[in-house]
C-alpha cells in the first residue's frame, strides 16, 4: 500500500509511464469513431466506483459523442479502485460482462505492480471493440474528445 499513499495523482505515473498511456488511447482510436479516456485520482469518494466513473463520464461531457461510445477507464490509486465505463451506444453492442472482464484484467495487472501497462492493454481491448462496432471513417470521423489522461485530487 505504501506506494499509492505518498504520491499525487499526477506523479503516480513517470513521464514514459503517462505517454505510454496516451499513446495507447491515441492508437486505439485511429481505428474507429469511439472515444477513450483515462481519469485518475487518489480517493474515489463514492464506495462504488462505477457510480464515481459515470459522475466523471457526465462532468467530462463523454456523452456529447455522435455516436455515443465513449469509454472512461478510471483508476482511485488510494483507494484501490477502478471502473471502466461506456456510454449507451458502446454498452449495448458489448454488455455488462465486457466492461467486468476489462476489470479483472487491470486488477490482474494491477497485482503485478504494472499499472500503466495494465491500463494500456485495456485501452487497446475496449479499442478492439469500438473497432468491431464503431469503424474508423475518414470521411466523417473526428477525434471528439481530448486523448490526454485526465487528473484528479
């Protein structure tokens, strides 16, 4: 536990870390119209963490995607909490177990102490999926919201 309790949000990551991150989000979205980001904080201050990504997915206005599939993946350091989250349009093609699986891989990883690793594999996951169901299209597609890995408190 002693290496979630003395860092702030911001510096968990190195610099490598946190481009190895965007660089996965950056990647995954050159495939299809879905949006994926990634939000951090120390404490999540809700006892469920989905509840705490879906407040987030709101205030981040990850619902004003055309095609309503965005994808928020959260991670409360501290706290030792994670969710990942997609909007109505992404959850219906994949379901309930997708988002659950995503979950117990980060977890996975998580316990190997490889945290952006984890989150970069989930990315290029939940890429794989907006892919099947959400192609790239040249013609029509434009990057909706920020690749940049969002900070909490």
């Amino acid at each position: 536990m002693g290496i979630f309790s003395k860092k702030k949000p911001v510096d968990f990551f190195s610099q490598e870390e946190k481009d190895q991150i965007v660089a996965a989000i950056q990647k995954a979205e050159l495939v299809t119209s879905g949006e994926i980001r990634v939000y951090i904080e120390n404490t999540c201050p809700n006892s469920n963490p989905v509840e705490r990504a879906k407040e987030l997915f709101t205030q981040l206005n990850m619902h004003d995607t055309r095609e309503r599939n965005g994808v928020l993946v959260y991670v409360a350091v501290k706290s030792r909490k994670l969710a990942v989250f997609g909007d109505e349009g992404i959850h219906v093609k994949v379901g309930q177990n997708f988002w659950e699986d995503a979950v117990q891989k980060m977890i996975s990883h998580f316990n190997a102490q490889h945290f952006a690793e984890g989150i970069a594999i989930i990315i290029a996951q939940i890429g794989s999926a907006l892919q099947l169901h959400f192609p790239f299209n040249k013609q029509t597609d434009t990057n909706e919201l920020p690749d940049d890995i969002v900070f909490g408190d």
